[in-house]
C-alpha cells in the first residue's frame, strides 16, 4: 500500500461543522463508552486531547496498549505511523485516525524503494528499524525498536553481529557511541523538529538560568546530545524530571510533554530549547499538532478515517513489531 498517497488528499479528515453547544469532552467521553472506543494519546498532543485520553504514553506504551486492549474501536490520537502500528497489532479491530494527513518527516526520509535496494546491499546485516517508519519499511525490518527500547535491545544482540539502523541517524550515532558498535550501518534520515534545536541558543540560555538541566531527545543533534545533563526517549524524559533535584530545565523535545512534566513536578520550571529558526515555531510537531478534539469527536461519530492495510502487509510487518515486543518483556520495559 502506497502510504504517502494520504499526504497527496487535500483533505484527511471529516471536515462537519460541530454545533457550539456541543461540549466536546463530553461528547467525545460519552461515544467512547456508547462505541466501546478507546482513544490512545501520544505525549505530543496538545494538553486537552492528552487529558481526554484513556492510555497516555510514549510510542512503545502505546503499541503495548494496542497490543492489548479489548476495545472494538482504538483512536490513535498521534501520528499515522502510530495509528499504522497499531492496527497491525490488532488487525480485526477498527483504527481510526483523526487525520490521515498526520504524517512524520522522519518516516517520510526512508522511502521504501531506497530502503530496500540498501538493505539488499547488506544482506549479512540485522535490519533495525525505529517504529517511525511507513507499515512497508516495517516489512524489510527484523526487528522494530522505539526511541525507549532502542539502546537496550541493541545492546542485547552479540556485539559481532551486524546491524542497519534506520531511519534516524541521530539516534543511530547516538546508539553507536554508547555501544561502541562499528559494525553498523546508519540510514541518514531525520526529524525536522529534533534536527531543530540549536546548540548556540541553548548555551545561551543556559547562561540566563545557570542552575537549569538540559535534556534532549536522540533524535537531536549530535552537539544538543553532548551538553545535555539527560539524553533519553520521551518517557524517559519525563522520568528524569519527576525523578531529578533540580528545579527549572531545558527541554529538547517536542513541547507536548511539558504537560505532564509540569502535571508531575508543578513545583519546576520547564523551558523549551530554542530552535535555530525563530520563526518555524519547530518545537511543535506539525503533524502531530494536525489532531484537535474537534477532529477525534467527528472520527468517533463517523467513525472515519480508518487505517487500512493489506493482509500481506500486516502479516510481514507485525513480525518486527512482536519481536521488539518480545524482548522489551524481556528486558523488563
Ligand atoms: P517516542 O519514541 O519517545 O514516543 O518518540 C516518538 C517520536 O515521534 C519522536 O519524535
Ligand atoms: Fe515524526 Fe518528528 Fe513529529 Fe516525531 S516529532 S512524529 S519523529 S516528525
């Protein structure tokens, strides 16, 4: 299935005019109970859709959730990738997406067609792709890891087998210098919103607020990496702070999760890393920012747009997703 074709819709989602009257938390509450619909929130959203959520988490939550859940209808409040993975977990269940258009600059920097020709060139290679890739990469993939897993379940391969990472070369280098692996190789693709955050202005805040930690994604650069005090996954992140003694931070993430940082250490102050462009407002994710409530209601009263995917499809990319599935039990995550 050509994946990207959704990007190519104007529209990805039911565009019905809801009345003002209607109270949009209560309606979307009483259709999840009516449809026995479950809506899984990524830590990106806007604060009224996470609070609305019935499981709130990073990626790899999320696709435990998926795995699990007996609802008859899941809401993916996130991005396409996620809804994807999801409906491969549990394909006999109905996937909505608020809106299909909710794509990832990251998964869109690995098309398929290059991605297989670089795996045929390294057939000797274990390929090891993040979930933020389309349902087609997942099916040229041995094992699927998430910005949470990714470190753990490298380290537990034997250290002479060799590995292609894909698609985030930040996160990959980053892998590859806390493992001192050589023998792997790393698709050069990025996130724009991680890619964003720059050095300079991080130095310069931290000369404004000396006594603030900063912490950073993997998926941001190399020098964003080398001076924050806690680099980790979203959750991971989130850990630290509720978990850490200082009292204000610079966040290099997407800014959704200062959320729950700030719902779980009211007490701190959280201040979000400044991207090199002003004016590209890039600490939001555009995509993930496509979802709004109004949009989650008239996909629970449509229900539509659902995720579809052939049964090949599913069949080979759920291998990849179990097996990282599989050893994060293992691994107690
Ligand atoms: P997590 O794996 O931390 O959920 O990150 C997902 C993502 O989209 C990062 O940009
Ligand atoms: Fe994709 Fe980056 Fe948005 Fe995450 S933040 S969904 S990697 S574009």
């Amino acid at each position: 299935m050509d994946v990207n074709s959704f990007q190519k819709k104007e529209k990805g989602f039911i565009d019905e005019p809801v009345p003002r009257d209607v109270d949009l938390v209560e309606e979307i509450n009483r259709l999840k109970t009516e449809k026995k619909a479950v809506v899984l929130g990524h830590y990106y959203q806007t604060a009224d859709i996470q609070d609305i959520s019935d499981y709130l988490g990073d990626s790899l939550k999320l696709s435990q959730v998926a795995a699990e859940t007996d609802a008859e209808i899941i809401v993916f409040a996130g991005v396409h990738f996620m809804a994807e993975t999801a409906k491969i977990l549990s394909p006999g269940k109905k996937v909505i997406i608020p809106d299909k258009n909710a794509g990832c600059s990251l998964a869109d920097s690995c098309p398929p067609d290059e991605f297989r020709k670089f795996t045929q060139a390294h057939p000797d290679h274990t390929v090891i792709s993040y979930v933020n890739t389309t349902a087609e990469i997942k099916t040229l993939t041995d094992i699927c890891v998430t910005s949470t897993n990714a470190l753990p379940i490298v380290k537990s391969l034997p250290e002479e087998e060799k590995i292609i990472f894909a698609p985030d070369r930040h996160l990959g280098s980053y892998i590859q210098r806390m493992t001192g692996r050589e023998n792997m190789k790393i698709w050069q693709g990025a996130c724009h919103v991680h890619e964003e955050f720059s050095v300079e202005k991080i130095v310069e805040l931290k000369k404004q607020h000396p006594q603030a930690k900063v912490i950073a994604h993997p998926e941001c650069e190399k020098p964003v990496q080398l001076l924050a005090d806690h680099v980790g996954s979203t959750s991971s992140l989130l850990k630290f702070t509720s978990k850490d003694d200082a009292r204000q931070y610079i966040v290099a993430t997407e800014s959704g999760i200062l959320h729950q940082m700030k719902r779980e250490s009211p007490e701190k102050e959280f201040i979000v890393a400044p991207p090199k462009d002003s004016t590209c407002g890039c600490s939001d994710c555009n995509f993930m920012k496509m979802i709004t409530m109004k949009k989650i209601y008239n996909s629970l009263k449509y229900e539509k747009p659902v995720v579809e995917l052939d049964e090949e499809t599913i069949e080979k990319a759920r291998r990849p997703i179990v097996r990282m599935l599989e050893i994060s039990k293992e691994l107690g995550l």
